[in-house]
C-alpha cells in the first residue's frame, strides 16, 4: 500500500498505524501521530486501520538545545 509519511512517499505493508510505526523503527510513548490532519491517540493506534493514499505525521521531541 502507498502512504505518505511525514511529506514522503512509502510503500507498506502495515495495516495498522501501530504496525507501520514499528516498520518504521519508531518507538515510546512520547510520539504525536495524525492520520489525514486527524490526531490518534496512542490507545487507538493498534486499532486505526490504514488505508491506500493515507496522509500520517509522526512527530517526536528532539533532544539536544
């Protein structure tokens, strides 16, 4: 399935937001994600089916000052 990630283009095969997160190496409880402009809340990630052409921001705090 086709995706856009944070602007990028990606090819998966996650079905949901919780498994593409794991593809894609993000961890912790600390993580901010939207799915089409809509937020989902940690809970509800293992339960947010994706779907071809799905727009997903991955925000996480950088460290460093």
């Amino acid at each position: 399935m086709r995706l856009t990630v944070n602007g990028e283009p990606k090819d998966c095969t996650a079905a949901t937001l919780a498994e593409l997160l794991t593809a894609l190496e993000y961890e912790g409880d600390w993580l901010a994600t939207a799915v089409n402009g809509d937020l989902v809340h940690r809970e509800d990630r293992s339960r947010h089916q994706l779907t071809q052409g799905d727009r997903i921001e991955i925000l996480s705090p950088m460290q460093g000052g």
